[in-house]
C-alpha cells in the first residue's frame, strides 16, 4: 500500500486491529519513519497520507 510522506511515497502494510501501518521502506533522508516503524494515517482525496508516528522499532 502506497502512503504519502510530503509528497513522496513509502510503502507499508496495514497491521489489522490497531489501524495503523508498518513502514516497509523509507527515503535515506527521512529521519522520523523507520523501517517496520508504525504510522498512523489518514486517507484524503482517495490518497493515504502520513498522520503521525505511532511506535518504532
């Protein structure tokens, strides 16, 4: 599943019962999201779009 972070995308999973994403890759220069990071997201104009840092690894 695609997700948008400032406009660039980030593929996650969704993890079932807790609504949130797993972060599977990230741009190098990110420096928030982490790789199997959760993220908390919100769809807007039939986009996902990054909300807010939920868990790390």
């Amino acid at each position: 599943m695609k997700i948008l972070l400032s406009g660039l995308k980030i593929f996650g999973r969704f993890r079932p019962g807790k609504g949130v994403f797993i972060v599977d890759n990230t741009p190098f220069f990110v420096r928030d999201a982490t790789l199997g990071g959760e993220i908390e997201v919100v769809e807007r104009d039939g986009c996902l779009w990054y909300r807010s840092i939920v868990g790390g690894v």
